[in-house]
C-alpha cells in the first residue's frame, strides 16, 4: 500500500529572524488553562539559524505582544505543563510560531535567575495545583 497525498500542499512561508533575535515565550499552562510565563530573545545564537541560544536576555515588552499567541497555541493542544514556543517574523512582521519544546530547555535556569521560578511552577501544577502570578525582571542576560 502506497503514501497517500493530500490534495493541496500547504507550506508556511519563509520565516526570519529579527534583529533583535528569536523572541520566545517560555510558559507554564495549569488544568484550568491559566498560563504564567515570560519572554526573552535569543540575542546570539551558535549557529545563526536553528542553532543553540548562547546569549539570551529577558526582555518584558516581549512578553505581551506573545503572550496571547502562546496562549492561544497552548489551548488549542490542551498542553499542561512547562514549555518554550519559539518564534520567528513572516514578511510582514507578523510573529509565527517555528516550534514547541515541551520540556526544560537550556536556559531555563534563566528564568529563575530573572525572579520567575517555572519549574518550580510546573511541578506544582503537574501534581494537580493552580499557578501562581509571576514576577519577572527585565534585562537578565544567560550566556
């Protein structure tokens, strides 16, 4: 039995960087679709495209502009848990999601550095608890 085709192929448009680095969204999302979470940009990475985040910096203004993006992203997979939505511009400016990791990240230690502990959040949420509003300080940078 042969791979069966869809009628139409459906591929999103190339997506870039932007100057300031990938803007991403690091969330923790409860049973009851509360979502506590941070932005930060990777500033440098290594290498340019697809590759790890060496210089990585909490950026506020970030986390309201992806926010609801990362909420609207995490409700539609009914995703419980911690995370890190990466995103990256389309032609217009417009942010697009590029991926999802669904577990702890390398700078994840970040966060807890910049006052927002999500794992500790993410526990507390995965033994059945609701979260808690997060503090987060601008600026923190992870090299």
């Amino acid at each position: 039995m042969g791979v069966k085709r869809a009628e139409a192929w459906i591929v999103q448009e190339r997506l870039r960087t932007p100057q300031m680095g990938e803007p991403v969204f690091w969330a923790v999302r409860d049973a009851w679709g509360n979502v506590e979470g941070m932005a930060a940009v990777e500033r440098w990475k290594h290498p340019r495209a697809g590759g790890t985040g060496c210089w990585v910096e909490t950026v506020h203004h970030m986390t309201e502009t992806l926010r609801p993006r990362a909420e609207k992203i995490l409700a539609a997979i009914d995703f419980r848990g911690l995370c890190e939505l990466a995103f990256l511009e389309d032609a217009d400016g417009n942010y697009r999601m590029l991926e999802i990791n669904t577990r702890p990240w390398l700078q994840v230690g970040l966060a807890s550095k910049a006052g927002a502990h999500l794992g500790v959040a993410a526990a507390n949420v995965l033994c059945g608890g609701k979260l808690q509003p997060l503090t987060v300080r601008n600026g923190v940078s992870w090299v």
